[in-house]
C-alpha cells in the first residue's frame, strides 16, 4: 500500500525568533508540565511498578475490564516508545506468544519483545513488521500512536486520523478472524466516520477512558472486537 509521508517531528524552520515574552510563557507551560508529571500519581507508581512509563495503567486497566491479552497471544503494538504498552503484553502473553512493537522513536531493548523502528506513515516500516511477523496470525494490533501536537486543532486531528486509519489498515491486513483492534482516537473531526468504518469491520466496537488517561485530554480509546474477517 503506497503511503504518503506524513512528518511527526515539530519543524522550526522560517520561523521568526520566539519573543522574551513568548519565551517566558513557554517556559512556564514546561514548568507547569513537568511538576504535574511528576506529581502524577500514576507516574510515581510507574517509577515503583518498573513500569517505563504512565501508560502501561491505561492498557493494565482496559486489560482488566475487557480481557484482552491472554498467554500464547500475538500482539502488535503501534506508537510503543517507550515502552509501558508492550511490557504489559510481553506480561500477559508469556513467553509463548509473540509481541511486535514500533515507533519512530528508539525504544531500549524489552525482554520477549520485537522492536521495529521506523515511521509508520513510511512503507518500508509496515514491510518490516509483516516480515517480523511472519505467517502468525495476529490476535491484537493495539495503537497508542499520535502526532506531534502543534495546539491546533485543524493540523492536529487530520494527523491524528491518519495514524490511526494507517493502524486500522494493518489491522485488516493481518488480524485472524474474531481478532481484537484497540486504538487511542482524539475525539473530533473524521471521529464518528471512523467509527462507523470500525462497525463494518468488527462485530463489536465500545469506548473507553481509563483513569489513567487525563480527564481534559480528548483521547479515548476505541475497542473493536470480533474481526468479520
């Protein structure tokens, strides 16, 4: 499948030098950010849990309440740096199953993990995880992926789309029959067409919002179960 390149690293290039002013409120957005991370509670139990990162609670808690993984399972995991999501599934599938992660960030090595690296828009990095993948049958292709946020909503959203109709594209193209898809989708714009072309690929799609996923972020994640295959 051809795939036009769609860059998720924040360009600078041509622009004008930031002012004093928009540089001290820049700096102080950082500042806010970092000390609500570090005091976020689900950071400091990832910190004591080993986790790599906040994330892996969100897919322990959706995993809870949905079953997903289940020992022996082969997993895709898309959008994985650094990490959180596959080390839950490399958990729950043991060491009988198979999980596949990438991203276009490097990722440290993960125990009973596969690692592609590579931009997913690119056609060679889905090749790379067909051929990683081999001739098993996929039981879960997961996606925590998202653009590099620019605050705008009109850049923002048809990027975010684009990622996630990409995973759902791999999906279709290696899920067994009744084989499960999660992905995390930025409410907005193109969001109820993609659920309605979830709907005619899966028997049964929910929504979710796990506590861990901020509650004034518009992520949720869509859940679709029962591939027709």
């Amino acid at each position: 499948m051809a795939r036009p390149h769609a860059s998720r690293a924040k360009g600078a290039a041509g622009k004008k030098p930031a002012s004093k002013a928009s540089a001290s409120k820049t700096s102080k957005t950082s500042k806010d950010w970092m000390k609500e991370h570090f005091d976020d509670r689900f950071v400091k139990q990832s910190w004591q849990d080993g986790y790599r990162s906040r994330a892996s609670y969100k897919l322990l808690a959706l995993d809870e309440k949905d079953r997903l993984l289940r020992p022996g399972m082969t997993v895709i995991d898309l959008g994985a740096a650094p990490g959180g999501w596959s080390q839950v599934a490399a958990e729950k599938v043991g060491s009988s199953g198979v999980v596949i992660a990438s991203d276009i960030l490097e990722m440290d090595a993960l125990a009973d993990v596969d690692i592609v690296q590579g931009d997913f828009t690119e056609e060679h990095v889905l090749e790379a995880i067909l051929e990683t993948l081999g001739d098993r049958p996929v039981d879960l292709v997961m996606s925590d992926m998202a653009p590099n946020m620019s605050g705008m909503a009109a850049i923002d959203q048809p990027q975010a789309m684009y990622l996630v109709e990409l995973a759902l594209e791999l999906a279709r193209q290696t899920l067994s029959p009744g084989g499960t898809f999660l992905a995390k989708v930025f409410q907005g714009e193109g969001f109820d067409e993609f659920l309605t072309e979830l709907r005619g690929s899966f028997k049964r799609v929910v929504t979710r919002k796990p506590e861990a996923s901020r509650a004034r972020s518009r992520e949720v994640y869509l859940l679709a179960e029962g591939f027709r295959g």
